[in-house]
C-alpha cells in the first residue's frame, strides 16, 4: 500500500500501489494519517516526502469502491479524504509532494495540500470529477488556495488536465524538472530545510496557515504574536548570537522545546 523509509532528517513515504494507480482508498487515507500523525512526533524528522511508484503519483479516490454504498461510507470517505489533508498540515515537518505522472482528483488535491511540491517535466495535473458527475469539491480547497480562483475553475468545470509547467506557472508546483533529476532535486530541497531548527520550521509551519484565514489586521496580530514568542527561544538567540559571531548555529530544535 505504501513504505515508509527514514534517512537522516528525512521520511520518506512511498505511494506503492501502480497497478490501482495510487487510488487513495479509504483504507489507504486513513493509514495515511495514521503514518503522517506518527512521522510528527519523531524529534529527529525534519521533513516528510511523499513519492509514489508507477505511472501516477495518485488517480484520487478509488473509484471502485464508491458503488452503491451507503450514505454513511460516502461521509466517512470524504471525512477521511479531509482528515488526510489537515494532517499534512498539522504535521510540525515541511511535506513535499514527488510528483512524476499523473495527479488527478484527489490526488492533485494532495498535490495541493502539501508544503511544497516538485514535479518531473512528464507530470500532469487534474480535476475531472466533473466528467463523471461528481465535480471535485474537496480537491477544490487547497487548489483554490494554490492557483487561485479563475484558474482553479477552470480547471474544474473543463476537467481538462495541465503540464507540469502551466502547475509551476500557476503555483500548484514549486518546482518541474527531467524525471531523472527528481529525486535529486527532492533531496535537495528537503536538505535545505532541515539544515534550519526544526522548532523554528514548526512555528512557522503553524503560524503560517492559521494566518492565511485572517484579514491583514488579524494576520499581523497573530505574526507579531508568534514572532515575538519565537523571538525568545532558545534556538533563535543561538542563532543570532551566531549571526552576530560570524559562526554556524547549532540548533537544539524540537528536542529542546
């Protein structure tokens, strides 16, 4: 269903189901967060990757077992779907999605949720929902917040997918490049992340979506908030005393909050 591998600072899990595409099941979202909830009490994991094996990094939902079901599985499915999405966020680590293939649906609504993503050059990215008659509601949440509103409908109402470098260009993606250079260039990102205190990263990480929900005035009351708080930890005095010192910081991170 999926792997975990652990190396250094970072986790690495690994969508391992081609045949079915990476259909996100039920029961996969649910080990999913159950994973992602366990990466993010681990001290000495800096960042989390979530790749996949296969032509699709994740066609979405598992279409086959949403057949004439019960209203109760329809709700505990979505339920699930967004228990996923809220861990990737509540998660103190930044997660990158590797992206090389296909992300439709769901999978694309991932795609979205995570921190940060890189995709190859061979990569595309959907919501198609509309072509079966179930329109994409949820996916729409975090895409909406990546690419904005007229591009986000667009892509809902046609269902039509988009190249790797039309997501980079809208902001679905940080990053696109050649498939053989992925991986690489993953690591390279989640390297420069997990050089910096991880306690630093976590507040962050928080303060960063919380304000998102806010108008300018609230948003600059909960940051200055948070700033101040960060201000007097022990890692940022290390590394302003480094700064000031012309030396490498030496972070306690987590561990020592």
């Amino acid at each position: 269903m999926f792997s975990i591998g652990i190396d250094g600072p970072v986790a690495r899990i690994t969508l391992a189901n081609p045949q079915r595409r990476n259909a996100l099941s039920l029961e996969l979202m649910q080990r999913l967060t159950e994973a992602l909830r366990e990466l993010g009490e681990k001290t000495d994991v800096g960042a989390i990757v979530i790749a996949a094996e296969g032509p699709a990094f994740s066609a979405g939902h598992d279409l086959s077992e949403m057949v004439d079901r019960d209203a109760q599985f329809y709700d505990d499915l979505f339920e699930a779907c967004t228990e996923l999405m809220d861990a990737v966020h509540a998660v103190p680590q930044p997660v990158i999605a590797e992206v090389d293939g296909v992300a439709t649906a769901a999978g694309c609504q991932l795609v979205a949720a995570c921190d940060l993503a890189v995709a190859s050059s061979e990569s595309t990215f959907a919501t198609p929902g509309v072509r079966i008659g179930l329109f994409c509601s949820t996916p729409m949440v975090p895409i909406s917040r990546a690419v904005g509103r007229k591009r986000s409908m667009e892509m809902l109402l046609t269902g039509e997918p988009i190249d790797a470098a039309t997501a980079a260009e809208w902001g679905l993606v940080n990053r696109v490049v050649p498939p053989e250079q992925l991986r690489a260039e993953v690591d390279k990102l989640a390297a420069q992340i997990t050089r910096y205190s991880d306690e630093t990263i976590a507040i962050g990480k928080q303060a960063f979506y919380r304000q998102l929900d806010c108008g300018e005035p609230e948003a600059y009351d909960l940051t200055r908030d948070v700033m101040a708080a960060n201000a007097s930890t022990a890692d940022a005095q290390e590394g302003i005393d480094a700064f000031l010192t012309k030396r490498s910081p030496s972070w306690s991170g987590r561990q020592g909050s």
